[in-house]
C-alpha cells in the first residue's frame, strides 16, 4: 500500500512484487500463487475490455448521438444529455470505453456552439463512474466484489443486485451535474497541451470520395449531401471525368463515378461516407486473398524533412505500384484543396493518411521518410460494424440475468462471437485489453486471499469494528464507503477492493451483521472517485482535453461523494 501511494513504480509491479514477497515470506504457497490469472474477475474484465472496443467500432452510438445533436443546443441540455448516455452505456460496458466513444462528440458541439470542453468533460467522466454502479458488470470493483461474496458464501452478486441502490444514486448523480455543475464545477478553461484535436486527431483532413451505382443521392442536386453533412464536413468540389472541377457544385446532379473533394475531422469524414453511401481510395484497396481486412492498417503520419515524397505528387511517385500503399486523406495547416489527392504535392510537415499493410507497415513508412503518429484512433477507412455489437452483448445480458450460465462465461462467449463475426479483428483485440491492470488482478487476488486466510483481515476488522461498535448499522456502513472512497484515489480501484472488501465482510461479522451490505459499500465507494485525476482511467482521460487543474476534481466532486454515502448508505440498508 505504501508503495501503491507513493507512485514511483507501476502499480501492476508494485502487485506483482506484493505476490513475490507473500512469496518469500511464505504466506502465499507456490502452488496458489497464480491461481489469480485464471480467476473469473481476470476474464470478465478483460472480455469486457473486448466488448467495449468493439461496440467503439461500430459506430452505433456516435450515429444515435447524431440524431439528438440538433437539439443540443445550450449548454445545460448539452451537459444533461451526453452525462445520461455516458452512464447508461456504462451499465452494459467498461465506463472509459464508454466515455471515449462520446468525447468526440462533446468536441463537435463544443465547436458548433461554443460551449467550453471544461464544462462538458468533467461531468461525463463522473457519469461514467455513476452509470457502472448500477449492474454486476458495470464497473470492476463490483465483479471484484461478487467473487469476495462467492468465496465467503458460495453465491456471488446477481447482474441486477446492484441496481436498487446504483440507479437512484446514478439518477441523484446525473441530476447534481446537470444542474449544479455551473455553480460548483470549475471555472471555463482552455484544453492543455493534450487537446481534444491532439488527443482525436481532429485535424481538418481532405479526402476524396466517389459515387457509385449504390450511392443513393445519384441524381440528387449535391445540396442534399450538404444537409446530411451538416456542419461537420465540408464539400470543397467536385471532379467529373479526369479534369473537370466544380467548386461550388450545390446545384449540380450528382453522376455515377463523380467524385467529391471532402474536409472535415477523420471521425466525421466517416461518418459522412458511410450515411452518403460513397467509397474511398481505401475501400478500393486490394487485399490478396491470403489475407484479411485485420492485416491492413489506416496509419497517421508526417512527412519529414529529408522524406522522398517531398515535391511530388502520388502519380508521379507510383505510391500503390511500388510501395503498396493508398493515399486516403491529407492535412496542411491553414491551407484548403480542391484537386484530386493524387496531384497532392507534398511538403514537409504535411499529415498523411495511408492504408498500408500491417507486416509492411515500419519498412514502408522508413522508405517513404514519415513519422507514424502513434496513440491516436483513425476511423478513416474502417466501416462500422452495425448494431450487432450491441444485440450479442444484450443477449449476454439477458441470459446472465436470466441464471442461464454465469458471467464469466457469458462475457467470454460475446467476446469470441464477436472476434469471430470481424465485429473486432483479433489485432485489436488484444490491443483493447489492458495488460497492466489484468497483471495486478491476477498478482493481488492470492495476496488478498492470504490476508483472509492468515487472519490479518480480522485483526484489522476487530480494530474499525471498536470504532464502529457504538455506531448503527448507518454509521458503520458509511464509515466503510467512506474509508474506501477515501483509499481509492492513492490506489488502483481493483486493488482498493481485494484489500477492503475482506476487511469489510470481517467488521459485518464481528458486529454481527450481514456482509452484504459491508461488501456493496465497498464496491461503491471503489468505483465513487471523484476527489482527484489519478484515482480512475476516466477522470484521467478528460484531464488534459478539458484543461483542468488537479484541485478541480474536488469542486464539484465532493458534493457529488456527499451525495453518493448520504444517499447510498440508506438504501443499502433498504435493498
């Protein structure tokens, strides 16, 4: 713990040397020290991770946000509105997943309407943390949770034995940040040097898309692509055959094989495509039959000062004949095209999108003299995978509910189906998961067990339990959140919970009552980290977008963890 809060080493090291010292000192056997990795809280978390990134990619979300965005259009319906689909994504799925698929969004209306990312970022990120109260899944400290219950009982939490106190607390929640986040939230502030367009690659890139026999505004004047692209994207012109180039084609018919000259940002730009019905030079790309989709990379580059493309166009240098690789989009700062990408001339400096192969990809760009850009999501030739995402992981839902088979089993299964339909390629499969924090799971779980099984639990339970012994059972159950809500933001929220909810369960017993209750406070005040960036993934993904300083969380986080152990407590107690 000491070394959890100190912050110097990683804390899926710092677990992994808790394990190797419990170890050696021989309060773990070697035979159980890593029973851990396999454990069921290890495969839920990552199958969720899965989960999430492939409902990311498919898009659903961001185009039923697109209906609603017109509407949205002051800052408190703005706020009010992506906090709710924040935290209702986050009962179905991991709550980062969830807020990074709407951060996009909250950048595009923040433009549209001049609405501070400030004031938009920080209640979102709580919404996730709200929305992952209310289901078994919903959040890891409640799985974490569930199998401490299993282990002591021999039946775990249910899917929805959350939800009679998550919901009322995550509607109070969403309620608080609507209204009052303009009071006790922070003062507007600029986006640091991790910007939202750093962060998204919000760049104003120019891609050339085509028509074709399935474009369904062929014969329609061009301005009806301009409504649907709205104000996102920009329509620069239009080319017909080789050379002809209209810059202001509103009220041309739109023809078979022309092709549109389009700026916007990379996650629009496909938007667009997709509800236009047009191709890219990278849907055109071949791939050999030997291969698949997953084996093709959309990369974000620059090109260098020494590169060989500088001063030439994609035509004269043959790009897809001699290195294989597909110009899909180009980016110049202050500059607008017009003309074809492949008369693009390029310059030091200039953002390229290129669709090359995976196993290609580092002798490519070395050749070609660019820098890889690397964290950033490029949607730009990856189309959606529909709503079948969400259809498996419903069904996963409704069968776990339902005690059909359990949950590890069930997240597993969603989580194959949809590598095994392409909803997301093997790659980026793995890519999803996040090692270091299933590493720590499975290095604590035999650590946290050996304190319930060598008695230091109920050595610690006995002391909070002459502190709590004059207390009701409402105090107490607030004095347990509240101490975990207070350990949460010094260590990772999975590690908070293997520590605190033993020792949880031994103060119930010693006082005599149901662990149950002990366990959810933990869970709850585990997953309720709103005091500071460094306590939770989502609060630490808005902090530099959002421009916020480190004392800003607590401004209008602590009415919010008022709120949740004033409110949680008593209806624990009722549940």
């Amino acid at each position: 713990m000491v070394l959890f809060v100190w912050g110097r080493i990683r804390y899926d090291l710092v677990a992994l040397l808790a394990l190797l010292a419990s170890l050696a000192a021989g309060i773990v056997k070697p035979g159980d020290a890593f029973q851990g990795f396999g454990d069921d809280v290890v495969i839920i978390v990552a199958c969720a991770l899965v989960i999430s990134a492939a409902i990311t990619r498919s898009g659903v979300v961001e185009q039923a946000v697109r209906w609603i965005a017109p509407a949205l259009t002051t800052p408190g319906l703005q706020v009010g509105a992506l906090a709710l689909i924040v935290a209702a994504l986050s009962t179905i799925m991991k709550n980062i997943g969830a807020l990074s698929m709407l951060m996009p969004v909250a950048a595009r209306l923040s433009r549209q309407h001049g609405t501070p990312l400030s004031r938009m970022l920080m209640p979102m990120a709580f919404a996730s943390l709200l929305g992952g109260l209310v289901t078994l899944v919903g959040a890891s400290p409640n799985i974490i949770v569930s199998k401490i219950r299993q282990d002591m009982t021999g039946e775990p939490f249910k899917m929805f034995d959350f939800t009679a106190v998550g919901l009322p607390l995550a509607l109070a929640g969403l309620v608080l940040l609507a209204l009052a986040n303009r009071v006790l939230g922070v003062k507007d502030r600029k986006p640091g040097g991790d910007s939202m367009e750093a962060a998204y690659g919000e760049h104003g890139y120019t891609l050339e898309a085509q028509a074709n026999e399935r474009t369904p505004f062929v014969g329609q004047p061009v301005s009806a692509l301009n409504k649907l692209a709205g104000a996102d994207v920009a329509i620069v012109a239009l080319v017909r055959g080789e050379h002809k180039r209209i810059r202001n084609p509103d009220q041309q018919l739109l023809r078979e094989d022309d092709r549109l000259i389009l700026e916007g940002a990379p996650a629009d730009l496909q938007a667009f495509i997709e509800r236009a019905g047009l191709t890219t030079p990278a849907d055109r790309m071949p791939i050999p039959a030997q291969e698949t989709s997953d084996e093709v990379a959309t990369i974000e580059a620059v090109v260098t000062s020494n590169s060989m493309l500088i001063d030439w166009t994609p035509t004269q240098l043959r790009l897809h004949e001699r290195f294989g690789v597909t110009l899909v989009a180009v980016s110049r700062a202050g500059e607008r095209f017009s003309q074809r990408l492949k008369s693009f001339r390029f310059r030091a400096g200039d953002l390229i999108v290129l669709r090359v192969r995976r196993s290609d990809l580092a002798d490519t760009l070395r050749r070609l003299g660019c820098l890889p850009l690397a964290g950033r999501h490029m949607p730009l030739g990856v189309r959606s995978a529909s709503y079948w995402p969400l259809i498996v992981v419903l069904g996963a839902m409704g069968l776990m509910a339902a005690g059909h088979i359990p949950v590890a089993v069930a997240f597993f299964a969603a989580a194959v189906i949809l590598m095994l339909t392409g909803a997301i390629p093997p790659r980026e499969t793995y890519e999803a998961i996040d090692w270091p924090v299933l590493v720590a799971l499975g290095a604590l779980i035999p650590v946290s067990d050996s304190m319930r099984t060598t008695g230091a639990t109920e050595l610690i339970a006995d002391w909070l339990s002459i502190t709590g012994g004059d207390m009701t059972p409402l105090g107490s159950i607030a004095l347990v959140m509240t101490a975990t809500m207070l350990v949460t933001p010094f260590l990772n929220n999975a590690a908070t919970v293997l520590v605190m909810g033993p020792i949880a369960a031994g103060i119930a017993v010693n006082l005599g009552h149901r662990p149950d209750p002990y366990l959810m406070a933990v869970a709850i005040g585990a997953a309720c980290d709103f005091l500071t960036p460094v306590g939770h993934q989502s609060n630490m993904l808005v902090w530099g977008p959002g421009g916020y300083k480190f004392t800003d969380y607590w401004r209008l986080g602590l009415p919010l963890s008022i709120l949740v152990v004033a409110l949680g407590t008593p209806l624990i107690l009722t549940a």
